[in-house]
C-alpha cells in the first residue's frame, strides 16, 4: 500500500544545517512535496520537485531525490530560529507523511 | 492577499450537534480538498471535488458531507460530530494542471 515515512524529530544549532529524510512507497508518483506547518497554523508549500529530476535547490532549500530507493530529503542551509516547525513529505498531494518536527537551538 | 480563506478559524460544537467549516478561494482553482489533522498527525485526506465531481476516500466516515455550490465555496458538513472528529480541518485548491496546493489555515474543531 501507499506509505510516506519520516524520522519523527530533529535538533540542530542555529546555522548549522539540516537534512530532513522521507521515503515514499509509490513509484508512480509525479510530484514529491514538502510543507512546512507552524503550531496551530495551516501548511505552507516550500517546495516541489517532478520526479524526473534529481535536485532542486531553492535559495536556503535543496531537494535531492533518489527515484531508484524512493528516498526523498531537504536540506535547510544555515538553519534560523523562524525554521523550527513541522516538516511533511508528501507524494501526489495526498498522502502525507507523519512529519519531522525540526527544532533549532540558538 | 489570502488566497484560500478558511471560516471560522475556530468552532466549538456539542457532541452530537451538526456542523458545518466553510472554504472558500480566490484563486479560481479546479480543485478543492478537505482534509483532517488530529494532533501530532499527517493530514488525511476526506474528500475532494474536481469542479463539481465530487471525489470521496473510501474510508471518509458517513458522518462527514460536502458541498460546493460554486467554484469559489466548499463547505464540509459533520452531520454528528463525535469526540474522536475533534481536530483540525484544512481546506486546500489546486489547479489540475500544476498539482500544486495551497492551504487554508485551517478551522480548529472542538467538539463537548
């Protein structure tokens, strides 16, 4: 069946960066997201990525993506205090994984 | 500018009593979705409408309903909310052409 799994929590140091991992069951999927969720706030798209591309990068974001182990993850350079929140992977819209809670240390 | 506006932002209903979220975009996007976060989860998907077809999950609850009366507007209707429907409701828009969504803030569902 269709599953999107995530490490659960992260804790990095403000500036250092942080790698969130996410790994997606279907292989058909043509779009891999990732959201950004503030507490008792709605999601926010971060970004996208086609799955005939390999990486996208984004200003402070980049996105690799491994087709062949289905293994999704994005990469916050010089994480920020204003990036601790929860973090979605997300294939085809509708299937969500349980989301990485990023926490940054000052 | 919001683009998908989500009322209210919080509701409190009595066990048992109907509810209904409201939706609603400015984006003339195709597609409107409702999803449901309980605490500490991913949101799930409940149903969605392609224009006016509507589309239900096949393990969407009964108890949960929708219209969409035009493009704009979709509203998510709980016809006996239980303890276990308390969570948060997000409402999202997509065109079916880029498949990229945005959110609402999503509505806060507390049920007595």
């Amino acid at each position: 069946g269709e599953d999107v799994e995530q490490s659960l929590f992260l804790s990095v140091r403000e500036g250092d960066s942080s790698v969130i991992n996410c790994t997606y069951t279907d292989s058909s999927s043509t779009y891999l997201y990732w959201y950004k969720q503030e507490p008792g706030a709605g999601l926010q798209l971060l970004t996208y990525i086609f799955s005939n591309m390999d990486m996208k990068q984004d200003q402070r974001l980049t996105v690799l993506l491994n087709k062949k182990d289905k293994h999704l993850s994005l990469r916050i350079a010089d994480t920020q205090t204003g990036d601790s929140a929860i973090y979605f992977c997300a294939e085809n819209k509708v299937i969500f994984g349980p989301g990485t809670s990023l926490s940054v240390i000052p | 500018d919001a683009m998908v506006i989500q009322n209210p932002r919080y509701q409190v209903t009595q066990f048992g009593k109907p509810v209904t979220l409201s939706c609603s975009q400015t984006l003339n996007h195709n597609v409107m979705y409702w999803y449901q976060q309980k605490s500490s989860q991913a949101p799930k998907l409940l149903f969605h409408y392609y224009d006016k077809d509507f589309n239900n999950e096949a393990d969407t609850p009964d108890n949960f309903q929708s219209r969409r009366p035009n493009t704009s507007f979709c509203f998510l209707d709980i016809r006996s909310p239980g303890l276990g429907d308390a969570a948060m409701y997000l409402c999202a828009t997509s065109t079916g052409g880029t498949d990229t969504q945005y959110f609402g803030p999503g509505t806060r569902l507390t049920v007595l």
